[in-house]
C-alpha cells in the first residue's frame, strides 16, 4: 500500500454560490470556510489549496441573533497614537454590508500565507448580482453546491 499525495496539478477547484439572504452569520461563514479550505474535499491536504472559489449573494440580507446588531463591535487601528476606531455591526451593514462577512471568513481561515490564499478565493456581494454567472449556476439556500 502507498499513502496518495495530492499534487496541485490534481486539484481542480470548483465554484459555489451561496444565497445569504436569512442567514445566521456565523452558520454562513463556518460554510464558506469550509469550502475555502477545501475540507469537504477527500483530497484535503493541510500545506495545499485544495479549497474551491466561493461567491456570495444578498450579504446585505444576513443577520445575527441576540442584540449582537448593536453589540457586536469591529475595531481596527491606524497604527497611531489614539487610533484605534471602532463600529457596530448595524453600522458595518448599513456602510460596507460585504464585510462582515468577509471578517467571519477571515477569522475562520488560517492566519499565513496560504489562509490569504484562500481569502483570495472568496467573491462576497451585497445584491443578487454577480458577475461569476459563467463560472456558477444556481446559488443554494443552504448548504454547499
């Protein structure tokens, strides 16, 4: 018996359409990961990108429980003195609604250089429009294509 190792000449990545509309974000984005890192795969290897591309529709429309819409708090920091900001997550969806999603993703891949590879993959759109429609069919409600 030999142990198969997976090659990156055999990994054909595929592509995913995920309807966020209703969706818990968190639900949402342990998904998504998962296809990003490709563990859904039997061809996952740990050092490789076997992950597929995700798109994401209607982030606009994904929600969260609890009173996390306002208590939930992004930060980032400018690198000065005094510079670090902060904003709610009703106010990150009322600004820029794809990046909430994009934050839970990024949380959830590996902090390197390969997890950045897959954060590449990742295609988050706030509408029902995208322009992937060669690539993808129809997007799924839940769970993976």
């Amino acid at each position: 018996m030999k142990t198969y190792t997976v090659k990156s000449s055999d990994i054909e990545p595929q592509w995913h359409c995920i309807d966020a509309s209703g969706r818990t974000l968190g639900r949402l984005a342990t998904e998504v990961a998962t296809l990003l890192m490709g563990k859904h795969k039997p061809i996952y290897t740990t050092h490789l990108n076997t992950g597929d591309f995700v798109v994401v529709i209607n982030a606009a429309k994904v929600r969260v429980t609890g009173k996390k819409a306002q208590q939930k708090v992004y930060y980032r920091h400018s690198g000065y003195p005094g510079g670090l900001r902060s904003t709610t997550f009703d106010k990150m969806m009322e600004t820029h609604p794809t990046r909430a999603i994009e934050y839970a993703v990024k949380g959830m891949l590996p902090k390197n250089r390969l997890g950045r590879d897959m954060l590449r993959r990742l295609k988050v759109y706030s509408g029902d429009t995208h322009p992937h429609q060669a690539q993808v069919g129809k997007p799924t409600e839940g769970g993976a294509s």
